[in-house]
C-alpha cells in the first residue's frame, strides 16, 4: 500500500480556511493512483506547533476530515494514519479515537494505523 504525505500546512490557508485547491490536486492525484489499481494510505505531517494544545488538536482532526470528505470518492483510499503528532500529547490516546471516530462517521471503510 502506498503511503501518500499530507501536509497539514497544504489543507488549510494561512487564515485557516480549507485549501480547496490543493485538496482538488490531491484528489486529482488519488484518481491517477485509482486508475492505476493503487492503494493508499494517507499520512498526516502535522508539526508539533500547530498542535499544542486539545483545542488545535481538534481543529487538526477537522481539518482532515474535510480533507476526507473532498477526497470521498476516491476509493484508493483505505485510510489515515494517525496523527504522530497526537502520541505525545497530553490526552493523546482520546485525541486519537476522537480522529478515528470523526473520520468514520462518513467513511466506515476506512482503516487506521
């Protein structure tokens, strides 16, 4: 399974609206993969300084479930990763269910690592 980098600073603009634009080239990118039988995995890379906090790590969760959403028809997909950057937090362990269970709400197919 391929294992394709998202970069939280690439989904959200710098006044923290999405980045509809590079959510469109990336899932441009995953039909090229479909088409060509690929799996994927997506990857968040989220820096430790945009997520201090439970309150930026709730927004990181969002930000990526509107990733998801954009990106629902694309069936390459099987999943994302967790956040890395969400193990060393305080309260790491319901952050990471909180992303799990968000993403699933509209994705129940996708898997986790």
């Amino acid at each position: 399974m391929q294992k394709i980098q998202v970069a939280y600073k690439d989904i959200v603009l710098p006044e923290g609206g999405p980045n509809e634009e590079y959510l469109a080239s990336l899932r441009n990118q995953l039909k090229d993969l479909e088409a060509q039988g690929q799996d994927v995995m997506l990857v968040p890379d989220v820096p430790a300084q945009n997520c201090k906090d439970v309150d930026a790590a709730l927004e990181v969760t969002a930000a990526y479930k509107h990733c998801a959403r954009r990106v629902k028809d694309c069936a390459c997909v099987k999943g994302f990763e967790i956040p890395a950057v969400f193990a060393g937090m305080e309260r790491g362990g319901e952050l990471a269910d909180n992303f799990k269970s968000e993403l699933l709400e509209k994705h129940p197919h996708y898997v986790f690592e």
